[in-house]
C-alpha cells in the first residue's frame, strides 16, 4: 500500500450526512478517490457533485449495509472504476434508545443488522480484495457509549463493542496484512438524533448534544490521521470528545 493519502481509493459507509460526509470531502480534499454508499442517493450524488466539481475522484452507490451483496456490489464498484481498495470505513450507524425492559426488540434486531452485521459485512466483502492485493485497512466508527455505559444506551453500546472486539481480533489475524483503527466519538453535530424514535430520550439527547457536540470534522480528521500513516503504522483506538464531556 502506497504511504499517504493522496491516490488512495477509500469506501465510506454512511456517506449521505454527518461523519460519512465530512470524512469524504476531507479524504478527497486531500488527494483520495472516494466511493460514498448510503440508501439516500440524492445526498450522495450532491456530495459526489462538490467533490467532482472540486476535481477530485469520486463515486457513489445507493446500498443498505444489511444487505451483505450490497457492500459486495459496494467494493466492486471501487474495484472496477478505481482498480483497487486501500481503505473500507464502516461508519452507517443507528441507535433507537430505551430501557431494555421497554423490549424495544424491533429497534435492536436494527441496530443489531445496521451496527454489528452491517460491519461484519463490509468487512467480508473487504477482506478477499485485501488479501489478493497484499494490503487494505478498515476503519470502524465505533463510540464512547461503548466505554461509558449508560441505561437506554445498552443495545446501541453492545453492537458498538462488538464492534471494538472484533476489530481487535481483526487486527490481530492482519500478521501484517491489513490495518484495522477503530474510531470512537463522543457527541458530534450530525443528524445521528434526529432519528432516534423515543421522544423523550431524543430530547434528552438533542439538549445534550446542542449543549457539547463537537463538529464532524473533528472524527474526519482522526480518519485522515490515521490512513496518513506510514504502512507499517496501524492506528489501533482513537477516542475523541468534547472537552466536557463525562
Ligand atoms: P448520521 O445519522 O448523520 O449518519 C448515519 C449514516 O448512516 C447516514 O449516512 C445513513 O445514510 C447511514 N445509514 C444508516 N442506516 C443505513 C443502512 N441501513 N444502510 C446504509 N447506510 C445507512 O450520524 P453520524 O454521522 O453521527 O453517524 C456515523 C457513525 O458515528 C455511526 O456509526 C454512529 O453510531 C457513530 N457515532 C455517532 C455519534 C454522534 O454523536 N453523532 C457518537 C458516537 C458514534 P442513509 O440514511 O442515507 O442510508
């Protein structure tokens, strides 16, 4: 794998808003070519028309991360348009937040598919291309709510830590192989509670986050931190926070 960013080829789920976003149009301010996926393909395609128009390489599919052939058809289209893979983020994420004895099972059977199988998958479809080139590097957007456990967070934060266990076993099968950084946020301003279905808990949430989040730009500067490094670097955990926050 080549040092830097510039003429790497990176996909990037979650890609329609917040840190899927401004990861893009960092990595392809600085030199990437990048594949956005997400299922709301009208805000790929303005996010991929400001990097083109910008003179950067870019490409986007309208995918579902539980729909394991989808993140097939997601590498392949970095393979065939750009003839390669260096970097898979695992970054689309959701959170539907209730007390577990609420037995609000439908919205962990979606965090469950979104969070935990829809990394597993990006991974599966990463890792054959991986080993046929000699190297790769996934990147998973994991968060803090898996270091501070909370009550409602508990679903959210066990896909989440899923996630940071397997991304450590990952790293370790690499032998040299693939790097593997796992990239834990605090609150960052994104639509990310807007969509959490609980009222009173979005609310919560909301008043929380408007009080301390910090911009999306800050976990996009982690990702390119941690793709800069030299191949035989891997950036293992980044956790970043506000400030204040507990
Ligand atoms: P956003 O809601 O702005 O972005 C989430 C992204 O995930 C969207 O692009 C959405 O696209 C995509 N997505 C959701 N479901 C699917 C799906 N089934 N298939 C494909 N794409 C999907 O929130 P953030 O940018 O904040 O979230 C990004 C990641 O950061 C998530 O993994 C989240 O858990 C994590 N995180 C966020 C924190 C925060 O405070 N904001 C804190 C800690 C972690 P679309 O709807 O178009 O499919």
């Amino acid at each position: 794998m080549e040092n830097g960013i510039a003429g790497k080829v990176v996909v990037i789920t979650g890609a329609s808003s917040g840190i899927g976003e401004a990861t893009a149009e960092m990595l392809a301010s600085n030199g990437a070519k990048v594949v956005l996926a997400a299922r709301r393909t009208g805000r790929l395609k303005a996010l991929a028309n400001r990097i083109q128009e910008n003179g950067n390489d870019v490409a986007y599919l309208e995918m579902d991360v539980t729909v394991r052939a989808d993140l097939v058809r997601l590498t392949s289209v970095a393979v065939e348009k750009f003839g390669k893979l260096d970097v898979m983020i695992n970054n689309a994420g959701i959170s539907q937040l209730y007390k577990m004895e609420e037995l609000d099972v439908e919205g962990w059977e979606q965090m469950i598919n979104v969070n935990l199988k829809g990394t597993l998958y990006g991974i599966a479809a990463a890792l054959p291309i991986f080993i046929r080139q000699g190297s790769g590097h996934l990147i998973n957007i994991i968060s803090t709510a898996g270091i501070s456990i909370v009550p409602t967070m508990g679903v959210y934060a066990a896909t989440k830590n899923a996630v940071r266990t397997l991304s450590e076993a990952l790293r370790q099968e690499s032998l040299g192989r693939w790097r593997v950084t796992g990239i834990s946020p605090g609150y960052v301003a994104t639509e990310f509670v807007s969509n959490i279905k609980n009222e009173a808990i979005r609310n919560t949430i909301q008043a929380q986050a408007d009080q301390m989040a910090i911009p999306a730009e800050a976990i996009a500067r982690a990702v390119v931190y941690a793709i800069d490094q030299p191949d035989k670097v891997d950036v293992g955990d980044i956790v970043i926070r506000p400030t204040v926050q507990n």
